[in-house]
C-alpha cells in the first residue's frame, strides 16, 4: 500500500526536484525531472528513462550498461539487451550454450529481473532480423514464487495459482497499479524455462553465486532470486542451447524506497539511514509515530521511537499525536491535565479541571480524579460512592457497614462507634450490645444457668437451641429421660439387639453379655463374624459344605454338611471318614463272614450228632455229610475240612 511522505524541512515546501520526509528523495519525473510533487513525488508525465513506479524510485541499473555475450559471426551487440528496447535482441552462437553477462558498474542487491527473450537464430545472416523480435506480445507481469520451505517471494493469493510440474507455484500476480494481463507469442520464440541467472563480484561469473533457475515459460518474465544476491555483474547461461536476449533489467530501489515498486518510503529513526530495499527493515529501529518490521504502520493509542510510549487521557478515547503524544481533538479526559493530558489532578480534588473537592475517603485517601469515587472505605459515619452521605439509623463505621448492636428498644448508636448510649435489650450485654450471654445462662443479666442442653439454651427464654438436650434427655426444657428402646441426644438412636434388658440411655450399650442371637458388641449392633453364632456370637458353627458360614442366628448351614458332618447343625463327626476306617471295616466284616460260617458248621455237626445218638442205625459217612453242607462252606476250604474231620470222628 502507497503512504505519501510529508515533506518537513522547517515546515516548508521542499526545494525544486526534491520531495518527502527531509525532502531527502530526488524526482525522476519524465519531461522535468523537478515536476514531481513535493509530498508524494508523484510524476504527472511518467518518469525518465531507466526509472519506474508510482514514485519514479525503481531504477533499472542495467540500463545501457557494459554487457557481453556468447558472440555469434557476423556477431550482434550485446547492448541491445540493455538499450530499454524490446524489438532488439541479442543473439549467442547458434547450437551451442548460451550465455550473457552485464556490468553493473556498482555492487547492488540484485532481487527483481525482468527478462524478455527473442528468436534464435538458427543460420548467420547479416538480416535485421538477426537482433529484432518477430512475435506479438502483450506485457504481463508474471511472478516466480515458490512456496517451499526455503523461500517465498511474495504473499499471494492462491485462487490465482497453479500447481507445476516441479511442484512449485506459478502465479499471476495483480500488482496495485496495474490489472491483470496474459501474453501471447509464437511458438518460435525462445524459452525461458531452465535458464540459470547469476549474481557475482567477478566478471568471470563461474564464482557468480545463483540468483534463481528460470522454471516458467515464455519470452516475458518478472522473476525474483530464491533470496537476494549482492553483486556487480548479472549473468544469464542457457545450458540447454543459444540465448535470444532482447531486454534485461535490473530494478533496485532509489535510497530511502522500498517495496514491489520502490512506492514505499524509508521510515527509520536514524534519517540518514537507508532501510532494506526489499522488506524496509530500520537497523536503528523506526521514527517517531510508527512501528512494524516496516515501519509503515502509524502508531496507534501510542507515539515517539517505535510507538513504545502510550498516549495520554485524550477526550473521548481518541488517540494522541503519534510523534509528540499531545492530545489535540478535545484536550484531556476528567480528572488529568499537561499537554500530553498525563498528569492526574491534585490529590483531594477531581473531575474536569479538577475543581471538585474529594469526599471523607477513609485514612484521607485521595479519590478517583476523574470521577470522585473513593478506592476503598469511606471515613466512620459516612457512606456513598463518594463518601459524602452521612449513615441511615441503625448503621456505624467506616462505610456504614455495621449493624448497631441490640440497643435499647428505639435508641440508637453512635455513628462513628456504634456504642449503645441508653443500654441493651435483656439477653445482650457489653457496651456495644453484641455480647449474648455465655453458654449454659440466660435470662437478665444472664444469671440464669441454662437445663441440661447440648450446648447452650436460648438467652432470653432459656429454651435449648437448635442442639437440643444432652445424652438421655428430652422434652422444651430437657427433663425427661429417653423412652424405652431410645437413646443419646435428644433421644434420636435406636437401641440395639439387647436380649432381655433396655440398653443404657447415655450411651447405648446393652446390659454385659446380653445381645440376642446372631448380634454382638457393647450396643448389640454387630452382626457375628462369619463362622459364629448365637447369643454374643459365642458358639462356632458346624462343618458346613464347602466352608459355608452358618446362620447367625441359628448355627444351620445354608446347604447340606460336608463330608464327615452330620447333624441338624452339622455338628456330629462320622469316625469312618478315612481309609484307615475302611481297612477297619473290612477287616471286621471278613471276621464276622469267618465266624458266622465256623458257627453254621458247629450248628450242622451238633444236629447229626444228636440224630445219631437218637438213632443209632443211623450213621452218615463222610461224602453223605459231605454233601450236607451248607453251599457256603466250599468257599471256606479249612473250615469245610474241619468240619468233615471233627463231624466224622464224632459221628
């Protein structure tokens, strides 16, 4: 954005030819070079050769400058690309890598090119043509930007970007002062695509440091170095083939000018110092009345170096002078005067010209100056924002805050000490009538000791307060003991599981050893622990399944009894629980088998016996008893044996 420059010398008009801040800026204007105009520097006519702009500040410093290039036979001049004419061209040697190189005559900061190409030659000849261009064109302003991480020229909107093949941005750019426009020309027109530009101190340019590598096509190019290069020679190589130069331009902004065009002027603290041609960066810092990285902006709500002071109390909120800060649109706000309006009033007083005396503030503290209003308390018997306002009845202190004690009924107390003049109300003492009575009294004079109440009674009624009785005790005036089954205070517990007498009213607990069932502790509110029962949880529960815990009650087992357990409570142990038993057991029953076998055959020989003595004829041999036997007894051979051989001789 364009900021004219007001010219300040002594407050007079700039001498003819200068314009400006310090009229330190020169005129470049076309038909009179001292036409411009003294604040602006604005060329009616155009500006003279090698200078552009809005301010004629940009200047061309390849403009017919020594240059060289790569000489073709009949050679062309090289000057033709620094002549300020686009239908000249010079050319390089046919089929062969092409370069140019200009002097510059000085060391600049090189950053913007503009570059316009020809046709190339493709045989010798002596033909005008050999140095002219045979397209059309229309001028564009075509901007290399590249949005990588290195480097961006210029801030740009997207909306007008497209994306290349090299992954960077080629934009078109609508510069300020000019509209956007588009080129044409003949497809044997040169291209600048891939050309290398170089920036050195050195003729011989192979110690030149790189400018940029060209990454657009056509024969009309506004470019800018990946960053700027300083030097004094610029130089142009095509790797690729022949170079067909028809304008080259090297744009460097006047002394004190900055910017895309040079539009902007220098700002800096140091006058004599001139700022980053590119970005308009101020070593020294900028002049009074703006800020930024520029320098541009002007200050606001603050002036002088770099817009560090702040403005005064200006009316109205509006900003001060950004170089000298003196408020000059209404003078100061209330209670602030001084030229720059930044000096409170006098301590006391406030308000527009400071004529209003300060309210009683408490400690004598100065008020606000600009509106009266005291910063903290007002004095004992005063109250208001202003502290001018005597306190209401029933008030005292500093601010009215406080509330008169219980003063006799219908007397008040003193504003300022908050005393009760005529006594206290019954209930109340002290001098103030704050003080109730202590715990535990009430009544006049509080020479009544309050019943047996929890903390304290009522001090005028001696009725308990919200607290209610002690331990045990109920009723208005606590007189009476806990009903049966209560107790604690204001009788509000329950008692707990107690057996067969109430619990104690105080404190709770049952009678020693007296919990029902299932319940144990001083009150009787524990449940037995698991694995106990009965009354004070004093017996231990049987062999339930799986460990289970009994009834606590009761000692009955929630499921059935494990193994070796019996009983109604599981109680009772079986002795046969292990294989010892059983071993036992089976050993017992293999006795009683044998003896009751031995008994079957003593029984069968003593029936015989006594047949035979009954009838003597009647004898049985030993295979006939034999075969009385009992079926059992051919288990049992021994025994079967014996019973035939004791049976047989007995017979």
């Amino acid at each position: 954005m364009f900021h004219p420059a007001e010219n300040s010398v002594a407050g007079s008009v700039c001498p003819s030819g200068f314009y400006g801040n310090n009229c330190r800026h020169r005129c470049h204007c076309k038909t009179n070079d001292t036409a411009c105009v003294d604040v602006t520097g604005y060329c009616t006519n155009g500006c003279i050769d090698r200078w552009s702009g809005p301010t004629c500040q940009s200047e061309n410093v390849a403009f017919r400058m020594p240059s060289k290039i790569r000489t073709v036979t009949p050679p062309t001049s090289a000057d033709y690309a620094v002549d300020g004419n686009v239908s000249t061209c010079a050319h390089s040697t046919p089929n062969s890598t092409g370069w140019f190189q200009v002097d510059l005559q000085t060391t600049v900061t090189v950053y913007r090119i503009y570059l316009v190409t020809g046709t190339c030659n493709k045989h010798n000849t002596n033909s005008k043509d050999t140095h002219t261009r045979s397209s059309i064109y229309f001028p564009v302003f075509v901007e290399l930007v590249t949005f990588k991480e290195k480097h961006i020229s210029h801030p740009v909107s997207r909306d007008f970007c497209m994306q290349s093949r090299a992954k960077s941005h080629i934009c078109l750019r609508k510069l300020s002062r000019m509209f956007m426009q588009f080129f044409l020309t003949t497809e044997n027109l040169t291209s600048t695509r891939g050309w290398k530009v170089f920036v050195t101190d050195y003729e011989d340019f192979f110690w030149a440091a790189p400018c940029t590598t060209i990454r657009l096509r056509g024969s009309h190019v506004h470019l800018t170095c990946d960053s700027p290069v300083t030097g004094k020679y610029l130089a142009l190589l095509n790797t690729k083939g022949p170079l067909a130069v028809c304008e080259v331009q090297v744009n460097v902004c006047a002394n004190y000018s900055f910017g895309v065009d040079c539009e902007l002027i220098c700002r800096c603290a140091d006058s004599k110092e001139v700022c980053h041609p590119l970005t308009g960066h101020c070593i020294t810092g900028c002049e009074a009345g703006h800020r930024g990285r520029d320098c541009q902006s002007v200050c606001v709500n603050s002036y002088g170096r770099n817009c560090a002071t702040p403005c005064g109390h200006c009316a109205g909120g509006q900003s001060c002078d950004p170089v000298n800060g003196r408020c000059t649109g209404g003078g100061c706000e209330a209670g602030w005067t001084g030229d720059n309006c930044n000096i409170s009033c006098p301590r006391g007083y406030y308000g527009h010209a400071c004529n209003k005396r300060c309210g009683h503030c408490h400690d004598e503290d100065p008020c606000a100056p600009d509106n009266g209003l005291c910063p903290g308390l007002c004095q004992a018997g005063w109250t208001g924002p202003q502290c001018d306002q005597r306190c209401r009845q029933g008030f005292y202190g500093p601010s009215c805050l406080f509330s008169c004690g219980h003063c006799l009924t219908g007397t008040a107390c003193d504003t300022n000490s908050g005393i009760c003049l005529q006594g206290c109300t019954p209930g109340w003492e002290g001098l103030f009538c704050t003080q109730e009575c202590l715990p535990h009294h009430h009544g006049p004079n509080c020479l009544q000791t309050c019943p047996r109440c929890v903390t304290s009674c009522n001090s005028q009624t001696g009725v308990c307060d919200g607290d209610g009785c002690v331990a045990g005790f109920r009723g208005q005036e606590c007189e009476k003991e806990c009903d049966k089954g209560f107790y604690g205070v204001n009788c509000n517990e329950s008692c707990g599981l107690c057996a067969r007498q109430p619990c104690d009213v105080v404190t709770g607990d049952c009678p020693p050893g007296d919990c029902q069932p299932g319940w144990r502790g001083p009150s009787c509110k524990t449940p037995c622990t698991p694995g106990m029962f009965g009354e004070n949880c004093s017996r231990v529960c049987g062999g339930c399944k799986d460990r289970a815990a009994c009834h606590p009650e009761t000692g009955v087992c929630p499921g059935s009894c494990a193994d070796g357990y019996y009983g109604e409570l599981c109680a009772d142990k079986n002795i046969f629980t292990n294989a010892a038993s059983q071993t036992f057991v089976v050993l017992l029953a293999t006795i009683l088998t044998i003896t009751a076998t031995l008994l079957v055959g003593v029984f069968v020989c003593l029936a015989l016996k006594w047949r035979r003595d009954k009838d003597p004829h009647n004898a049985y041999d030993p295979q006939e008893l034999d075969a009385r036997l009992p079926a059992a007894l051919p288990s049992q051979l021994i025994t079967r044996r014996w019973v035939l051989f004791n049976c047989s001789n007995n017979v």
